[in-house]
C-alpha cells in the first residue's frame, strides 16, 4: 500500500513539473526573449527558425477556409483565426474594419511596437487572405500570407528599432479596398510608414531561373527598398539562394494604395508563370515548398533589416493633403477615386490658384538646405524652417499634371526626400517679364 502511495505521489509530482514546463515553454512564446535592438546574429538566428512545418502550419490552417471572397462567411472566419494567432503571439492585435464598394470586411493587423524612444517610422509587411470565388487561393495569396505569419510569429520574439506591422488585407481581388481603405485611413492619422513590403504569390516555382528569383515590382520613389532588398539577398546568401529582378510598376496589388497616397511601397512576387491563379485550380498541391520556405526566409530578413536601419533624415511633405481638393491653400474637399482604382487618380492632389508646399524633416544632424522641386526641376531652396514654399514655375505658369519632389540635405551630404502627383492650375511663376 505504501509503495503504491509513494508511485501515485511520484506520477502526480512529474505531471505537474510537467504541465508546469509545458506552460512556461508557451508563456515565452508570447514574451520578447531578446530586448535589445535585432543584430545580424539576431537575424541570421530568426532565418534559421523558418521551417516547413512553421510556415506550412499556418498555410494549411488557412486552406482549411477554403474559398474566402470578401464578405463571405469563409472569409470572416480566415479573419477570426489570423487574429487570434497574432494575439497568441504577443503582438499588439486589432481589426481594421472598412466598408467599400458595397463589400464590407476587415483587415488583420498585428502591430510589434519599436524599441527606438526618437522613431516614429512604421515598417508594414502584408498579404491579402481573400481570394476569388471557388478558388482556395493557395499561391494568390496563401503563400503569402503564411509568409507574414511565419515571420510575425519568430520576429515577435524580438526587439527592432521601429514599429512593424503584419497586415493581412481582405477585398484585394475585388478592387484592392482592403489596402486603399488602410493606406487612406493611415494617412489621415499622420502614420509614418515608411516602407511597405507587400508579398502576392510568392509560393511557386518551375524553373531552375525562377527558383532563384523574386520579382519587386516598385515605382521610382520605392526603388531604395528594391536597392536595399537586393543588398539583404547578397548579405545572407549563405542561408537562401534568392536574387531580386527590378521590375516595371504593376498598380493591380495591394501596395498600390500606399504609394497613391505617398509612401514608399513595392509589390513582391514570385518569376515564374501561375496559370491557375483566380481560379479553382490554385490549390495546394501547386506550392512549391522549396521556394516557398526560401521566399519567406529572404522577406523575413528584408523586414527585419529594414525595421532594425537607422534612418539618418526623414522628409514629410505636410500640405498640400494627398487626395484633397485645394482653393488658393485650402484644403476644402476629399476627392475618393478608389472606385476607379485602375485609373491614375487614387490620392489625387488637385490644386486651384495660389497654394503653398510645406514639409517636416526629421534629422539628428542640422539640416543644410531644403530644395523644392516640379518633376525633379529645381525651384526654390529653404534654409530655415518652417520649410515652405510658394508652388509656382520657373519661367511659365506650371498647368497640368506634376511631381513635387522635395530634398533635405544634412550638414555630413546625407539626402532624404518626399515626393507629391499634384495637377495644378495656378499662373504663379518666378520669372515674369
């Protein structure tokens, strides 16, 4: 009877240590392990984390949705479950709910808060987990939303010098109003974002080439990222055997919105041709898992560089209002072209009469000059703040469509700068006769 006591104490003993250590193990899971800023050890350790059974855990939970197009009851659901997985992570979770285009959804944002007191500067990695009807969307886009999971999930464990959000968007295949309404929200919050990884399609591969290749499709103001990107491919080459082909704008994505409304935003995907895209036959078993573990590795490396970089001198052009109707230096109305998303006129500035350029620059060196330009022209330059400038031409009225770019440059040469589409109808210019 004694021994029998003493075996029954014994197992409950070595249970409870047991369940003790298990709920522990999971306790950390939701803690940051590592407070201070991300090293390149840090970085190398977190690609390392990326497996098949992390990345493919998440992707097949949201196969098990199947067809989720906007407003469906699958795609409610396929919502539910990224966030209660981005809250399991420990990151700062909400709903970004919108109403567009008569389709009404919510966006998943997991939010990981930088460590960098001075930051203001936001880094977004997003995925859309909507897809078109009947289709599971496997490659458009589970893979990339399993991308953004896998690296939520190792990255959360984490310490960066800036905020990154994990953004998955829903109405993506109905016109891109998850992404518009977010990128359009954001910029009436004043959210500083600076870069925008967007990754659709990211999962397939056929080709010897293609296998090695991801594609960034980027417009001028965003080619630094697909720069710094290429550079993050060559620095940890030794752990995935990815390059980046520089590729023309496509504005049918997700990061679209974001540059439409003056942020730096690249969409990323994979070389090869996927036929089965939007339809029934983009299933799993199309993924290649080679390329689809190595796609993620190589993102999670470019956030995680880009959340841990210094930002020597930031530009913010404040006024005139992105998407607004401006009268002689009043914003007086929103123009909402997202209906049209296709059409150039997203986060359209107009300007009617006299107004003024006016910008914010972020340095911790003295700032030299601020330099005002119309379609990289040079116009005008500031010395002293407040920077702003009276919006004219040199040597004609500037009538019709426009870029305003404007540079800061520190006392060391160093160069940041913002830049605005604007259609102007003023007869303001420097040298009248």
């Amino acid at each position: 009877m004694i021994k029998k006591s003493f075996v029954l104490i014994l197992c409950i003993s070595l249970i409870t240590c047991f369940s003790i250590n298990v709920s522990s193990n999971i306790e950390k899971k939701n803690t940051i392990l590592h407070d201070s800023p991300a090293s390149y050890e840090d970085i190398v350790e977190m690609i390392g984390q990326v497996n098949e059974s992390l990345v493919f855990y998440y992707f097949d939970k949201l196969m098990e949705f199947g067809a989720r197009y906007t407003g469906s009851t699958n795609c409610t659901l396929a919502g539910e479950y990224i966030y209660n997985e981005f809250s399991k992570m420990g990151l700062d979770v909400e709903y970004h709910n919108w109403e567009f285009k008569g389709f009404k959804s919510r966006n998943i944002v997991g939010n990981l808060k930088g460590v960098d007191p001075k930051s203001t500067a936001i880094m977004l990695f997003s995925a859309h987990y909507d897809c078109t009807p009947g289709s599971m969307g496997a490659d458009d886009d589970g893979s990339g939303v399993a991308a953004v999971m896998a690296a939520a999930h190792i990255m959360s464990k984490y310490s960066f010098n800036h905020t990154v959000r994990f953004i998955a968007f829903s109405g993506e295949e109905v016109g891109l109003c998850g992404s518009f309404t977010y990128a359009r929200d954001s910029y009436k919050n004043g959210d500083n974002i600076y870069a925008v990884l967007n990754a659709d399609m990211i999962g397939y591969a056929n080709s010897t080439y293609g296998g090695k290749i991801m594609r960034f499709f980027k417009v001028d103001r965003s080619e630094w990222i697909t720069e710094f990107c290429q550079t993050v491919s060559e620095k940890y080459s030794n752990h995935f055997d990815i390059r980046v082909e520089k590729t023309p704008n496509y504005r049918g994505a997700d990061h679209q919105a974001f540059i439409d409304y003056g942020y730096d935003a690249v969409f990323i995907a994979h070389y090869d041709n996927y036929p089965w895209a939007n339809s029934p036959e983009d299933t799993p078993d199309h993924i290649n898992h080679t390329y689809q573990i190595k796609a993620t590795k190589f993102l999670l490396a470019c956030i995680a560089e880009l959340a841990t970089k210094p930002i020597y001198v930031q530009v913010i052009i404040t006024h005139p209002k992105e998407g607004r109707l401006h009268i002689f230096n009043l914003s007086l109305l929103e123009l909402n072209f997202g209906k049209i998303w296709y059409k150039d006129l997203r986060a359209t500035t107009y300007i009617f009469g006299r107004a003024n350029a006016c910008v914010k620059v972020f340095s911790e060196e003295d700032i030299k000059y601020v330099i005002f330009c119309l379609d990289d022209k040079f116009i005008q330059w500031d010395r002293q703040p407040p920077y702003e400038w009276k919006i004219e031409g040199k040597h004609y009225p500037p009538i019709g469509k426009h870029k305003l770019i404007v540079y800061a440059y520190t006392i060391s040469g160093k160069i940041g700068s913002d830049e605005m589409d604007i259609r102007i109808f003023t007869f303001e210019y420097q040298y009248k006769k």
